[in-house]
C-alpha cells in the first residue's frame, strides 16, 4: 500500500508542478521523477527531496527551456518573494458545498483524545476544518504545512483547528504515530462529511465567530495554505478592530 500510495503522491505532484511551472515560467517544462534537480553548488537532490523543498519556499527553473532533456535549478525564495509568488496565483478554487457567508448547520463530535467538539459552542472563536482520509494523497502532502499554520497562531486562543477524517480510530492513532496532525481530529467522520455534502478531499472551511463561511475550498493548490493564513489574519484584524 505504501508503495502504491507514494506512485500516486508522485503523479499527482508532477501534475500539479507542471500546471505552475506554465504559469510562472511562461513556458511548458516536463519535468518527471528522474529529472535532474541542483542548487547553486552543483548539488543534485533526489525527486523526495526537492518535491518537498518545492512546496517548502523554493522555486525550480530550467537550465535551458529549449533543451527537453534539461537540468534543473532549485533556487530558494525569500520570504518577500514567496508571499509575491502566492498571492499572484488564482484564487483556489471553491467548494461545491459551502457558500460564502452562510451559517452552517453545527454538529458535536469527540475527537481521538475523548474531548467533545461542539461546533456550536465554538462560536465566538475563528474555527478552521479540514476534510481527509489517510488514503488521501494530497490530504497527507499538505499535512506538514498545516501544522506550521496551527503552530503560527498557536499563542492565539480564538482559533480552533478541528480535522473531521474518515477513517476509524484506530487507523487513525497508527497513522498518527509516525505522520502528526497537529489539528483535533474526529474519527469516523463519514456522516459528518456527509452532512455538509462534502466528498471532494482534502476540502477546507474557515468559519468567522458567527460560525459562518469566510473561506472555503477543496483540493490541493500550491496556496492552498497562503489563503487560508490570509484569511484568518483578516478575521483577526476584524477581531482588533474597535467598534
């Protein structure tokens, strides 16, 4: 299964960088699992480790665009050039199932810890939610990026990270002993998901302190992450604002 799991998370990411490198290069690269990726130095990165650096602040870009058999050159962005590169990517797409501005409908669950989760109590709080599944190959490539967002507003009390996942408990404490999910997970959340309509995976929600829809989407985008920042930032600045 880990095999099979790691050829899909490979496709689906070669797909997914080469749709960008379009956009950001202005022309067509092909790049596969055995293309040839150096740093400045000369250094040459296995396909793992500069799929990773990739959705890490790097950028790659061809030695030479006319040559399809071309190396490549993995080239660190600071953090001004980073932001600059997500925020002029489009927007990620919406989910089917959400609407902007509308109250969802609240549900309570207990999550793999035993603590009860009771949507409707959480208002008054930024809450954030997040649909997967273990099996989910972009739902575990986005995972070490959202446990830094979690652990960048980590100090602030009125965000809630709540992950609904599909899978049974104790699937879901085996998987976590060796992949963290920072977030508080529900297990067995079929009929949670179901509720909303949702079966797009990974699919997000940030819901404001009224518990209505702020932002929402489904699926994996390079800013994925950077929208969902931008968008608790902005309740936050709403939050600090005086009446």
């Amino acid at each position: 299964m880990n095999v099979f799991m790691n050829r899909i998370m490979r496709f689906l990411f070669l797909v997914i960088f080469n749709a960008f490198a379009v956009f950001a290069f202005g022309q067509s690269i092909q790049m596969t699992e055995k293309s040839v990726v150096k740093d400045s130095t000369g250094k040459v990165y296995p396909f793992e480790t500069w799929r990773n650096l990739f959705w890490k602040g790097y950028e790659i870009k061809a030695v030479d665009i006319n040559d399809p058999k071309t190396e490549f050159l993995l080239i660190k962005l600071s953090e001004t050039e980073l932001e600059k590169k997500l925020a002029g990517l489009p927007k990620p797409k919406e989910s089917a199932v959400f609407k902007t501005g509308e109250k969802i409908k609240p549900f309570t669950a207990t999550d793999i810890e035993g603590k009860v989760i009771d949507l409707k109590s959480l208002e008054g709080k930024i809450v954030l939610l997040n649909f997967w599944f273990i099996n989910c190959p972009p739902c575990r490539i986005e995972m070490p990026d959202l446990n830094e967002l979690v652990d960048s507003f980590k100090t602030n009390e009125k965000i809630v990270f709540v992950s609904i996942a599909l899978d049974g408990k104790e699937s879901l404490q085996n998987f976590l002993k060796t992949s963290p999910f920072n977030y508080r997970v529900i297990s067995d959340g079929g009929n949670i998901a179901a509720q909303y309509g949702v079966g797009s995976y990974p699919t997000h929600v940030v819901l404001n302190k009224e518990g209505k829809v702020y932002f929402h989407t489904s699926g994996l985008t390079m800013n994925t992450i950077y929208w969902l920042k931008k968008s608790m930032k902005e309740l936050i600045s709403k939050e600090d604002k005086p009446n």
